[in-house]
C-alpha cells in the first residue's frame, strides 16, 4: 500500500494503472462528496535508488461546478458589458451619421411649394453629397419647368384675352346693326379673327406640349428630309395661292432622333411663316443636308425679310417683326426653338444669301447609322 508522503488520506486508488499512464476514475472523498480524480506512478530519484511514486489528484464536483457557475457568471458579464457599450456606441454613432440626414429630411419636409433654393451639400457626409447635388439638380429643372408653365400661363392668358375681347365687340356690334352689310362686315372680321384664334390656340397647345414632354420627345428615328418634303408638298398649292414660288431640295435621307409630330410642327411653322410673310412675288427653299454630326434644315425665302434689330427676338414667343403682316401671333418660330432645343439642336437666324428675305437654320444632331 506505501506511505501517505502528503495530502488526504482515505482517498480511493483505482485498482488498475499503468506506469506513466494516465487514469482517471470516479470516486467518493470521504464517503460524502463525489469526485472525478486522476491517478499516475512516477519515479522518483533517491540519494539510495529509485522510488515509485503514486500520485492523485481529484476535485469534488461541487467545486468543480462551482468553479464552471463562476466562470459561466463572469464571462456572462463581461460579454453583457461589452454588449452595452457596444450598443451604446453604435447608437452614438448612427445618430451622429444620421443627423445631418435628418436635418436635410427636415429641411425638405418644411420647404414651401415655391421654393426652390438649392440644399448645402456641405452640410452632410461626403458619401450623401452626390444625392444631394442630384436633389439640388432635379429642384433646379423642376423651377425651370414651372417657370415655363407661368410664364406659358400668363402669355396665353394676355394673347386670348385681345381677341376675345374684339370678337366679342364684333358681335355686339353685329346684333345692334340693322343694315345687312355692317352685319355682314362684322361676321366677316369675327371669321378672320376667330381662325387666327384658332391658329394661336393650336400653337399654345404645341407649346405646352413641348414644354411638358421635353424628356420624352426623343424616341425613335425619323428622315427628316422625307418629313420636309411631305410638309413642302402639302402646303404647295396654299404658298402659291400666296404668289410664293416654293422649292424642296435634299441631298439623300437625313435621320434624326427624336418626336415625327414635333419634327412635322417644327418644318409647318417654318414653311407657314413663308407663306404669312414672304408675300407675293417671293422665292422660298427648304433644303436639307447631312453633315458628320449633324443635320441642317435650312429654310430661306426672297420676301420682305426682317430688320437686324427684329432677328435677334424674334425666337421669343409673341415676338413680331416691325414688317410683320397682320394675323400673326409671335408664336411659329418660338415653337420651332423650343422643338429644337428639346431635341438637343441650335437654331439661327443667318443673314439671306440673296441679300434680301428671312432665313432660319437648323442643326439637330445626326441619327447614328
């Protein structure tokens, strides 16, 4: 059995080991708690010889549990006050990142309809700055659009307010007059002056509808030569009623990109301003040619033409030339700028090659083949 060298006595062995082996068994420590020990031989160098050792070691599972329990309770509050700061500080930082965020949605909740003024971009984080500016960007053409709305609002407004009111003074004079011929005079004028009404009222529409639709004009690809000739071809029998001599001209097709009823209005008001003008005795031609980038619609007449002074307004809407003959409305060419610059084209008023008459040129950029 051997000598108790140190430790408690009454502890079980196992009855079976091995030398340098590991064994490990249960057992009960003084007949009260159970254990869980390991037993092993070793030998041990003597001043007289070699000495076999055996050693165990054991722990009672009460203080093994209790031992786990701690550790379990330690470990269970470190990783809860890690998991609070962690949230704390997340906390703190999305509600630092958000709120510039916040005030820009803010901001945006208090604007007023008409109010427009750009968002400071240098108020929120780097990454939100491009949202930003694109905010800032669409606000911009949303203030444009709705300044071309009123500004279309107020013109039409002042245009169909004049006839109108002349119309209605021609019928009032028509219902007093006894005399077949003054009444007869007087529907005549309202006649004339409600087919001009007419004409300016079908002209404000195209407006809107370019004014509304600019995003959505380009869309398919259209010859526009083919158009041109169409238009020259419909309006041939009225330009020489008028005495003008019309003539068509185009080197092959000439693609475009964009809207055939905005391309069709476009090449009408040019071929009707001839035609209302030009006056009797007049040349006109409509050429089109395609060049590298782009095509050239060119539209010049030998009439009466318009001063330098009168070219350069004569692109704004209700704007009439000094010589302008009487039923007009300001409107043709003004359409035929805004149709052009929808579709990403200039237009110009260049001096007539003959000397003499009006000419418009425009350029919209060429269909890739």
């Amino acid at each position: 059995a051997g000598n108790l060298i140190a430790g408690y006595p009454g502890l079980d062995t196992p009855t079976k080991t091995g030398r340098g082996n590991l064994l490990f068994f249960e057992t009960v420590f003084r007949d009260e708690e159970p254990m869980r020990a390991v037993d092993f031989l070793q030998t041990v160098v003597t001043p007289t010889g070699g000495v076999i050792v055996r050693v165990s070691v054991g722990e009672t599972l009460k203080a093994r549990n209790a031992l786990v329990t701690t550790l379990w309770m330690r470990g269970f509050l470190e990783q809860g006050a890690l998991v609070v700061a962690g949230a704390i500080s997340i906390w703190f930082g999305i509600s630092r990142e958000l709120a510039p965020l916040l005030r820009l949605r803010q901001e945006v909740r208090d604007r007023r309809p008409d109010q427009f003024e750009p968002f400071d971009a240098d108020r929120v984080q780097t990454e939100i700055r491009p949202l930003v500016q694109a905010l800032n960007a669409h606000m911009d053409r949303l203030r444009q659009q709705l300044e071309r709305q009123r500004r279309f609002l107020d013109s039409a407004a002042h245009q169909l307010r004049t006839p109108l009111a002349v119309i209605k003074t021609q019928v009032n004079y028509a219902l007093r007059s006894r005399e077949r011929s003054e009444i007869d005079l007087a529907l005549t004028e309202v006649d004339s002056n409600l087919t001009s009404m007419a004409r300016m009222t079908s002209q404000l529409l195209t407006l809107g509808g370019v004014d509304h639709n600019r995003t959505a004009l380009q869309s398919e690809t259209i010859d526009l030569s083919d158009i041109a000739h169409q238009v020259v071809l419909e309006a041939a029998s009225r330009a020489l009623d008028a005495g003008i001599e019309m003539a068509f001209d185009s080197d092959g097709p000439a693609g475009v990109v964009g809207s055939d009823v905005m391309l069709v209005e476009l090449v009408t008001n040019l071929v009707e301003n001839i035609i209302a003008h030009a006056g009797a005795g007049a040349e006109a031609t409509i050429a089109v040619r395609r060049g590298v980038r782009d095509v050239i619609l060119r539209v010049e007449d030998t009439g009466e033409g318009a001063t330098d002074e009168d070219r350069t307004g004569l692109l704004q809407r209700f704007r009439r030339g000094r010589n302008a003959r009487p039923g007009g409305s300001g409107l043709g060419l003004s359409i035929v700028s805004e149709v052009v610059e929808s579709m990403g084209g200039t237009i110009d008023l260049p001096a007539p090659r003959a000397g003499k008459g009006f000419a418009v040129e425009v350029r919209l950029p060429a269909a890739v083949s």
